[in-house]
C-alpha cells in the first residue's frame, strides 16, 4: 500500500513504473511554472457552529486550474510539491493569499472570519517559518487571532519537542494550531497531553463510518469527550448527510464541516453564502430539542 511505500516514491500515486517516471517529471516542470506564475486559485469551505450552523470560519484549500488537464486534485499535486521541496514555495503563496482574502474581507465587508490554512510538515519544521508567519501577518494586516494552521500528526515524527515550541510560539502570536486528520495517524493518544493546540479535526473516515460502526462511534464520542476535557474543540470533517449531523450534534461536536453544508467554493460565491448554513441545522436542533 502507499503507506508501506513511503511518501516519497511516484509510485504512490498510481503503482506504476517507467511512464509515471515521465509524468513526475513533467508535472515537476509544471508545477514549477504553475508556482512562478501564480496559477493556483483558493477555494474556502465553511466550518460551521454544528447546532446553529452559523458559520464560523473557513478553510482555505488550493486549486490548480492545470493549463492543459483541468482541475488537479491537491491530493495528487500536494504529495508531489511536498516530495520535491515545492511545497515551500507554494505553502508560502497560500498562506499569504489566505491572509490577504481573510484581511480584505475584514477591512471591506466587515466580515470577521477566521481563515484555516493547511500546513505541510516540511514547511511547519522548516527553520524560519514562524517568522514566516509573522511577516505575512505584517504585510497583510491579518488579526492574528483570525489566523488558524492545520497540522497533522506527522509533525511530531521528526522532533515532538520542536514541534510543541513551535505551537506554543504560535499561540503566543495569538495564531491557532488545529490537529487534522486527527485519529488516523500513527501517534499514541498521549502526546495530545503536551501539545498547546486548540482544536482537533476528526477525520472524515471517522464520520463516513460512524452511522453504521458502533466501534468507530465509540472512537468518535471518545475522542469529543477526551478533547472537551482537554479544553480542546472538536470539527468533524466530511459531514454529507443529515444523519451525520444530527448523530454529531447528539455527541456535542462542536463544529461542522462538509458537502452537506457547502462545497469549498471561490472567494466570490463564498461571500454571497448566507451566514447560516443549511439547510436543515436549525430542523436537527428542533428535532433534538422535542425528540422526535
Ligand atoms: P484536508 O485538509 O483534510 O481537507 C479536507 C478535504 O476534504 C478537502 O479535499 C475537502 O474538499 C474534502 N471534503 C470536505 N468536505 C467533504 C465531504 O463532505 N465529503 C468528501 N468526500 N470530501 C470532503 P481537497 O480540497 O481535495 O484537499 C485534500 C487534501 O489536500 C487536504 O485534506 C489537505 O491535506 C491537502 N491540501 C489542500 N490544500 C492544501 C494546501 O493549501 N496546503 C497543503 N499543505 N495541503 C493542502
Ligand atoms: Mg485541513
Ligand atoms: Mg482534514
Ligand atoms: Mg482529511
């Protein structure tokens, strides 16, 4: 399997020899032109308040609108950038574009929306990236407290206690660090104890599954149970159906993120969303609230 493999193999993407030899370095070359010209878009998802489904804030995901392929999956072009140390480059481009969206939002829609931005492992451990952080904060005029990073677990691989300063730099800034993907990676549960984050991100396997494993909807309560006593707040991703979130909402996750809400749209369509989503929350709320 790709794990077995290791991330740092082209065959991870398809299984495949000699021709995806070609295609890494085509797509190399691609990339490369792609991140001097700019040519990623954002896309945002709402995050919303799992109850009220207002939403609360929103998570920046790239796009690259390839000039000849059409829409490439960040999780095909991601794993490439991150191999080829082009993850840099383009991790910077999106964090400041992130920012600046967030900022213009802010100063002129009066829109007060934090913005989470993915951050790879090889950018997070990178020396540098807090001040990094900082400038952009600086040229963009971004509230740090507006500002979250996503994270996953593969940043405590190489040096847990690098890590854990580097989170509790942040924190000082006033930015805020979410574990994503939480529960699917390899870690043990009590490194949680040590790291000065604010929230986790369930991963969507985890509420794909939930409706019909009673295993994994004891993981799921589990995990919210141990994050609140933690102090910690929990986002289940990957929400599509009514049932999820009314089974999320009787286990006190806090918030939602999903098809079932909004597709990750452009900055435009984002800013005509209203600011309660959907379409049903308020009908799960009632149901909750009569028990039927
Ligand atoms: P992620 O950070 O866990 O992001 C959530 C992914 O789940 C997104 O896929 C999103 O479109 C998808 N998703 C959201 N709701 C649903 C749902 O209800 N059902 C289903 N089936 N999927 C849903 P996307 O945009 O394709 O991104 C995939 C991954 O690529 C991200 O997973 C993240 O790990 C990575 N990625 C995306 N943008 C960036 C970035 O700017 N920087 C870095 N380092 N990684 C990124
Ligand atoms: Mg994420
Ligand atoms: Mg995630
Ligand atoms: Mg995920």
């Amino acid at each position: 399997s790709a794990k077995q493999k290791g991330r740092n193999t082209w065959e991870w993407y398809n299984g495949e020899g000699q021709r995806d030899v070609t295609e890494f370095v085509l797509l190399r070359h691609d990339l490369h032109a792609a991140i001097q010209s700019e040519q990623f878009e954002l896309h945002y998802q709402p995050i919303v308040d799992a109850v009220s489904g207002t939403v609360r804030s929103v998570e920046a995901l790239v796009r690259w609108p390839h000039p000849k392929r059409g829409q490439l999956s960040p999780g095909i072009f991601i794993p490439l950038a991150e191999q080829t140390g082009q993850i840099i480059d383009l991790g910077r481009w999106v964090l400041r574009q992130a920012c600046q969206d967030a900022a213009d939002l802010l100063e002129n829609d009066g829109w007060v929306l934090p913005v989470a931005v993915n951050i790879s492992s090889l950018q997070f451990r990178r020396e540098g990236f807090l001040q990094e952080v900082c400038d952009i904060l600086a040229e963009t005029g971004l509230p740090a407290e507006l500002l979250e990073l996503e994270v996953t677990e593969s940043v405590l691989m190489q040096g847990a206690k690098q890590a854990i300063s580097l989170i509790a730099s942040l924190r000082k800034l006033g930015v805020r660090v979410a574990l994503d993907d939480f529960g699917t990676g390899f870690s043990s549960l009590s490194y949680l104890r040590d790291l000065p984050i604010n929230k986790v991100k369930l991963d969507r396997s985890f509420i794909r599954d939930m409706v019909f494993d009673r295993n994994c909807a004891a993981i799921v309560q589990g995990i919210i149970t141990m994050a609140h006593h933690m102090g910690l707040v929990v986002v289940a991703e990957g929400v599509e159906e009514i049932e999820q979130q009314q089974d999320l909402v009787r286990r006190h996750c806090d918030y939602l993120q999903g098809f079932h809400f909004s597709r990750p749209v452009p900055l435009h369509e984002l800013k005509r969303l209203p600011d309660r989503l959907p379409y049903g929350a308020e009908e799960v709320h009632e149901r909750l609230l009569t028990g039927v």
